[in-house]
C-alpha cells in the first residue's frame, strides 16, 4: 500500500511539474518567429555576384557559403526544359519543343520559354491539384455508402482562378467568404465550395448534431492548416499543449464555420444543401442572351401595362357579370404578402425577403423561414377546410409546406410536405379512427409557379384529402407518410416549418385558408388568379392598389392581343431559360444562417458538453480582427490576408515553394507552430512573403522561383554535397523528384498523343479493374456511386486531374503512386518507391495502351531501331539514349522479335489491350515488340522523376 502511495504522490508531483513547463512553454512561444509580422530583410551580399540570377539566389547562397557547399554548375537544357516544363503544367515537354528551346541562342530563352509555360491552360492544372489535395476535393460524401456529389465546378473554378492570375488575397478571400461579397457573383458563391468539400453522412441512425459539429470542426481545422500552418484541432478539447492556442482560440474560430445551414444527415440524393445552380460558361452565354431577351419583354410589359388605364375603362363599360367567374365562399385568412402588416411581419421568422410574385408581391423562402400564425388561425379535425397557394419551389427535396401539431383533441396535427415534387398530406387525430394520408401521383416542378390547394372534407367521422394541382384535381393514393412522428409543437398554423432545414425552400403567394371544403370549380377559380368578379363588385374610387393593377392585368391578359403577344414569347423565352438551367449542374457552397444561433465551448470536444457561449474570433496569439467590422466570414478572409498577417504569407510562399522545389522552407507546412521544423533558409522566408504581399500574385512567384540560378542547377550529387547535406536543405544542387501520381499517368498518355487536352468538365471513369466498387457497395438502384462505369471515347484520355474521386475506394492507378483519399486535408504528399509501382507501369491498361500507340506513331516516322529507340527516349525522357542503352534496346528488340514470332497469341493479346483503335499496316509482331520497347521505357525511373 505504501509503494502504491508512494508512486501515486510521485505522479502527482510529476504532473504538476509538466503542467508548470507546459504553461512556462507555452509563454516563452508566443515570441515563436512564425507568430512575428515578417520584417523584409536586406538582400545579402555574397561573393560569388556572377552566379546568381535573383534575390533568392543571395539567401541561398549565404547559407551554402555557411555550410561550406558551393552551387552546382547549370543543368543541361534537355534537363532545364524537362524540369521546368513538368513543374509549371505537370506535363513533359514534347519534341518539337525540346528541339526549339535547344536551338533557342538568345540570352532571355528560358525566360521566353518560363512565359510561354505560365500562359499555357495546363498551369492552372498543374496548380489546382496540389490546392485540391489541401481543399479535400472529391466526388462523393465520404463516410458509409459514399454516395455521388457534384463539386467539379468549384474545381473548375479553382483552375480558371491560377490561370487567370487572380491575387492569391482575392482567391483567399473568395473562398472563405465570396457569399458574403456585397452582390455576390455566382462565381463568387461559387468559391465557398471549398469550405463544402467535407464530408458529410446520411447514415440511418447517426446523430445530426455530431456530424454538424465535425463539419465545423472540419472546416475551421482545414482553413486553419491552409492559410495559418497551425494545428488548431489540437485545442478541440483542451488548450493546445505545445502552441499558445486555447481551447476558447478554438471554438471562437469554430464560431465563423458553425453557421452554415445545413442537416447533418444529407447527400442520399447528391449534393447537401446549401447549393447552387452553377452554370457552365456555354450555358451561362445562353442564359445571359435569354436574361436580356426577358428584360426587353419584361420592359415592353410595363410600358403596355402603363399605357393601359384608359382602355381598361372602356372595357369595364362595357363589361357583364357573366364574362368572370367568384369563389362562392369566403376566406377566413387570405396572405398575399402585397403589403404586409406589421402583424405578419412579426409572425415571419428569419429572412423577410419580399419579391415579385405570382400575382403581387411573394414570400422568399430559404430553407430556414417560417411564418407562425399564432392564434389567428387553426385547422380543426371535425371540421372541413382548404388550403390554397401558389408555390415556386426550388429544389426537389424534401420540405414542409404548412404544418400544424396540435394538442387539443379537436386541433389535428397537419402536414402538407413536398419531396421531390410529389405531394403528401398527412392528417390525424384523435376524432379520427386512423390518420388520414394521401400522395399525389403528378409532381411539382422546380423554378416554375404552380397552384396547390388541399381539400379536408369532414362528414359523420369520416374525412377524405383531395389534392389539386393548378385547379385541376390530382390523382393521389394513400401513402406512408415521409414522417409519422407528432411532435410537441405549438398548436397554431405554421406556413413552412419551425424545424431547421425542414422548411419550403422558393417563393410562396396569394395563400387562402377556407373554413370548408371548397368545390372543384371554386378552387378551378381560386387557381385561374383572376377573382375579377370581386374587384368589379368594387366602385372604383374604393379599390386599392393593388386591386386596380390585378384587374389591369386580367384585362391585359384576355383583352389585349399585342399584350398577349409579347407574354408568351415571355413565357416561351423563360421556359427555355429554366430548361437550361435545370440541365445546369449545381456545387455545394457556404451560407450563413439568418439568424445567428450560439456557439458553445464543446466541453472535452463533445458535441452533447456544451459549456461558455462564445463569439467569435481568432486566437489572441495572431493580430486581432478589426473592432469596426461584423465578426463574420468575410471579415476573417480579410484579415487572414492583412498584409502585416503573421502567417498567411509565410504558409503561402512556403506551399509554392513547395511546389517547385519539393520541399518546403519549412519542411513541416501544416505546422509552423513550435513543434513544426524551423525554415532552413529563414530570412528568405521572410523576404518571400514580404514580396508576396506587395502584389499577391501567384504567377509573378513561380515565375521567381524558377528563374533563380538555385532552381537552374544541376542535380548531380558531388561527394561534399552527400556528405555534408544529404537531404539537400541547402539547396547546392537540385533535388531529382518522383513524379506525383497524376504526372505519372499524364506523361505516359501526353507522350503517346493520347492525352484529351480539355480543360474542366465533369469527371470521368478511366480504366480500372472490374468489380472493385462493388466489394464496398449499397443498393445500387437506390444510392449513387456504388457501380463503376466505365468511360469511353475521349473521356478515357483526360488528365488524371478529371478522374472521379470515391473517397473509399480511390482510382487504384493513383492510389499505387500516394496521391491521397482526400477524406481530409494533405498539405503534403508521401513519396515511395514500392515493386507494386512497377507493376503497375508494366501491366495497367493505361501504360500499356499508351505504350502501343506511342509504338505505332514511332514505328509509322521512323524507319530504323537506332532512330525508333531515339524519338521514345526524347518522348519519355526528354533527351536521346546513350550509345550503351541503344545498344541494350537493340538487343531487347531481337529477343523480343524473336519471342512473339514463336507465340503470336501473346503478340496479339498485348496489343489489343485497351479502347483505342489499333493500327492494321503493322504486322501484329513487329507492332507488340515495339509496345514491349515503349512500355520498358515510359517505365524508366527517368521517365516518371522531374530532373
């Protein structure tokens, strides 16, 4: 007992010590150098002045004079155009390029050819994929079935962005906040999607409130490893013990990413809400030729309509109580939202966005308003009623139109929902023996309005629902409602729904609730709009407003020919617009809620332990946010690009640098905290991001980068360069790099002449062998993303940049080669050299299609084996074989020959492998030798490594 006290008082005292050093560490590193605003420092004066071609070649210089290297002589120009080439568009030089920049004499040539390589469509590629690796970017949800989501126009977005040389403070703030930008652009929208490419779950039986909080945390740990290089999820449930970032830092940056209004179970049917139509730029033409074709009829409308008073009173002259049609009850409510009480105006919750309706002005609905009626109306069970509205849905998803729980006995529990545009209605009650539900059988259509009118009739404890649907009645059929559960709510009528994400999403108008069950021509009435007979039933001077323009526009409507004309080109021109834009595809983006709901500190990271209400902001270690701004999205985009930010700059130019040299400065770029790797070259760090501030363009940086004399030299090791700097931190040499996974892929189709070269579009299913998706997959008729289809044609060839991403199964070609799953953030990738990386080179369906039809175009221009073998060793490699590897090819084309003439089965099974057609003028022999030939040499260590 003694010993185990003993040991007991020892821990404790142990405890305590490391719990004083952690707090006495963590004091000490809020004056850690990557917490310090970069102070530009002066550019070092070194000896040898001839060698350098920049600034960064004077810091890089110093530290080799301090480690006692000197530079490398400058590569060979096969080598700088091979090198350069691959790092700004991740594809090799062709040929004709080689050829053109060897002969090249001028003193700017590389400088000409760097230009011409920041200019061409495949930089922004080449840049994009390394900004998807840290964004996660991929086409499915993740978690159980990880089924299918569209968010390659985000992608799309991301390269147009590099290629565009937008300034890396608008790219950032773009994305952390476009939806926040006053008249944001749906590129902008657009944007936020980086922020949306967390995963997300629809998994039955998972809790919605724990997955929302893991997308926040998702969110607020991503953005804070990409633009801040500190490990911020380590303070999720206690304060950071190494950095100077508390709990409380977490939560109050946790607090600008928990907003966004979503359901933490969704994706089961695509994209999760919040989402966006976002056009392609062939469909966004077309829909802005239409958009101007609408405002020129819309305009032509107005001025018919303006014009119209004097004829309006000639035709009321002469008009018959015949010619129009009134509903012969009237109603207990009518909300048309023309001119909203104040009454109404409180009873709405969330947004109040007014805008042009059906018949007046109509209600915007996003998914989070309601409008509680309170006591001025309810739905009674013993009762008949009817409910009548024009609707514009947005989305096909499912949502609540009206609702009432009740709890009273005669106040029925009502739902009238939408999912994917069908209706159902569901009463019950216990006056009732059993609930009554009905499902329509036609459906609602998106971006288009439509009438809905339900019908409660009640006779002798026996009540039927009947639908109608733009005033005609609706087939329907008894159903199992959606939901079945009658909650606790307020008795009072809801018009959408009080439960987040659950309410009608678009526009609502002219909404009548009836105290009986209208007939089938009063609500045929209700639905035609035009209730002319009660206006008339008006004297004139006693009509409102918009009592005098609703009979204008019925006159307009059926009396005016020219009128009528421009309407249904009007009609015409719109529906052609919404054809297409619902043939748009749609991206995932952020949005704020409308009304700010509290953020708590998760005590133990606990999504069901909220503690203390925060609001937020950033840590205190960092510059604090601007006292006059809302603290709110956008202004944490600002201020993360501030140009006196401490980090911002420092993690960018560090990622970039990354880029071309393979390592960063600082070799641990997710984490410039105290337990990251401190820079090896710290004063051109600083220098760097001071540079990068001043302009924040990105082009202007890789285009410095490559220049320098650092980047030009040659990669040959000399014994004092292993000796004293066997990992190159000091950069007297260049660092030979394995190509990333999609270089690899990319530079044996882009060496064949196979390659697509389009930019953008969805993605595409290249080879991959059969079966593999299904050993994971659900129901493939209910969920998407469970059975592989492969493509064909052009889309077999496109960069590996294009190729669907399932989370849980990744393209097994990419994958062998350490591109990543994307379920979470890389900021840098793993590089090894494994035998399953050769057989893949020797035996995928890619390489070896790619290697013959590299060995028919090689065979159909040259007429030697010397010459053969010289234009594949220029294609793969960038240079011409020496005198000894000819001499080996020579003697693998006899062995080779010599082999297929003896077995031909195997000839032809090696060259029919793969979609592309093969040549016929070349005997099946000679050609299967030749794609023997190709595929040994795309196969290289050369061929698949940056010199």
């Amino acid at each position: 007992m003694r010993v185990i006290r003993a040991g007991l008082l020892l821990r404790g005292v142990l405890a305590l010590i490391w719990c004083q050093s952690l707090a006495a560490h963590a004091q000490s590193e809020t004056k850690h150098w990557a917490y310090e605003t970069p102070v530009r420092p002066p550019i070092p004066t070194v000896e040898n002045t001839d060698w350098a071609e920049n600034a960064i070649d004077a810091f890089t210089q110093l530290e080799m004079t301090r480690h006692k290297l000197t530079p490398s002589p400058q590569a060979d120009r096969h080598t700088l155009i091979r090198r350069v080439t691959l790092d700004v568009t991740g594809l090799p030089p062709t040929p004709a390029e080689i050829s053109e920049f060897v002969a090249d004499k001028r003193p700017d040539a590389y400088e000409r050819l760097v230009d011409r390589l920041l200019q061409s469509p495949q930089f922004g590629e080449r840049m994009a994929t390394h900004w998807l690796d840290l964004a996660r970017y991929a086409d499915t949800h993740g978690y159980h079935m990880d089924s299918h989501r569209d968010m390659w126009r985000w992608r799309d977005w991301v390269i147009d962005a590099y290629n565009d040389n937008m300034p890396f403070d608008q790219f950032t703030i773009e994305q952390l906040a476009g939806d926040l930008l006053p008249n944001a652009t749906i590129s902008q929208r657009l944007a936020t999607g980086f922020n949306r490419n967390n995963m997300v779950s629809f998994e039955n039986g998972a809790i919605a409130d724990e997955l929302l909080t893991e997308y926040a945390v998702d969110r607020v740990t991503t953005t804070a490893t990409v633009w801040l290089g500190q490990t911020l999820v380590c303070a999720r449930c206690h304060d950071h013990k190494y950095d100077p970032i508390s709990q409380r830092d977490f939560y109050r940056m946790y607090a600008f990413f928990d907003q966004v209004p979503e359901n933490g179970l969704d994706g089961n049917k695509g994209n999760a809400i919040p989402f966006i139509v976002a056009p392609v730029p062939d469909q966004q033409k077309i829909v802005d030729e239409l958009d101007e074709h609408l405002r020129e009829l819309e305009a032509a409308c107005r001025q018919r309509f303006e014009a119209a008073d004097s004829a309006v009173i000639a035709w009321e002259a002469t008009f018959k109580p015949s010619d129009t049609r009134s509903v012969s009850v009237d109603p207990e409510l009518v909300i048309d939202f023309d001119e909203p009480s104040k009454e109404l105006i409180t009873s709405i919750h969330g947004a109040k966005s007014f805008i042009d309706g059906r018949i007046g002005n109509a209600l915007l609905f996003d998914g989070q308003t309601y409008v509680d009626l309170g006591n001025r109306e309810s739905l009674e069970a013993c009762e008949s009623w009817t409910i009548a509205a024009w609707l514009f849905p947005t989305t096909l998803d499912s949502m609540v139109v009206v609702e009432q729980t009740g709890k009273d006995e005669n106040v029925p529990s009502v739902t009238i929902q939408l999912n994917d545009g069908q209706v159902f209605v569901r009463v019950s009650s216990s006056e009732l023996p059993k609930p009554v539900q009905v499902t329509s059988e036609a459906r609602f259509e998106r971006f288009r309005w439509q009438h809905l009118a339900v019908r409660y009739d009640f006779a002798s404890e026996v009540a039927d629902v009947s639908l109608f649907m733009n005033g005609e009645l609706a087939s329907s059929r008894e159903s199992n409602f959606l939901r079945s559960d009658d909650r606790d709510r307020k008795t009072s009528l809801v018009i959408g729904s009080t439960e987040s994400g659950r309410s009608f999403r678009g526009m609502m108008d002219d909404l009548r609730v009836f105290s009986a069950a209208l007939n089938d021509e009063d609500i045929a009435i209700i639905a035609d709009g035009d209730l002319v007979g009660e206006i008339l039933a008006i004297t004139r001077d006693r009509r409102t407003k918009q009592q005098t323009e609703r009979l204008k526009q019925y006159y307009l409507e059926n009396y005016d020919l020219e009128y009528d004309r421009i309407k249904s080109d009007l009609e015409v021109t719109e529906q052609r617009r919404e054809n297409i834009w619902a043939a748009s595809p749609t991206s995932m983006v952020m949005q704020d809620v409308a009304e700010r709901k509290p953020t708590h500190i998760l005590t133990q990271g606990r999504y069901d332990l909220p503690g203390e209400v925060v609001e937020p902001s950033v840590p205190a270690v960092l510059p604090p946010l601007p006292q006059d701004k809302i603290a709110n999205r956008l202004t944490l985009a600002t201020w993360v690009v501030r140009p006196d930010h401490p980090l911002t700059a420092r993690v960018a130019v560090n990622q970039l640098w990354q880029t071309i040299f393979g390592a960063g400065i600082v070799r641990t770029p997710e984490d410039f905290g105290t337990r990251g790797e401190r820079p090896t070259h710290p004063e051109l760090l600083d220098w760097l991001a001071t540079e990068f501030t001043s302009d924040w363009d990105v082009k202007r940086m890789i285009r410095l980068f490559v220049t320098s004399a650092t980047y030009r030299q040659s990669n040959t090791s000399m014994p004092e360069h292993v000796e004293i700097d066997p990992e190159n931190r000091w950069l007297a040499r260049s660092s030979r790099l394995r190509l990333s996974a999609e270089m690899v892929r990319d530079s044996a189709l882009y060496a064949s002449g196979l390659m697509v070269e389009k930019t953008g579009g969805p993605s595409v299913f290249p080879y991959q062998p059969k079966g593999l998706w299904e050993e994971i997959a659900y129901d493939k008729a209910k969920f998407t993303a469970q059975a592989y289809r492969q493509s064909h044609g052009a889309d077999l060839y496109r960069r590996s940049l294009y190729t669907f991403l399932k989370r849980s199964l990744p393209s097994p070609t990419l994958a062998a080669f350490d591109a990543p799953s994307r379920e979470t953030c890389v900021t840098k990738r793993v590089r090894t050299n494994t035998p399953q990386q050769a057989l893949v080179l020797m035996n995928d369906v890619t390489f070896i299609e790619a290697a013959r039809v590299l060995a028919e175009r090689t065979l159909a221009s040259n007429a030697t084996t010397e010459d053969r073998v010289s234009a594949m060793f220029i294609v793969a490699t960038s240079r011409k074989p020496s005198e000894a590897e000819s001499e080996v090819f020579e003697e693998l084309v006899r062995d080779l020959r010599g082999r297929y003439e003896q077995q031909p089965s195997l000839a032809n099974a090696l060259i029919e492998t793969g979609e592309a057609p093969s040549s016929n003028s070349i005997p099946s022999t000679e050609l299967a030798v030749w794609t023997a030939i190709a595929n040994v040499i795309l196969s290289l260590d050369e061929a698949i490594t940056r010199p």
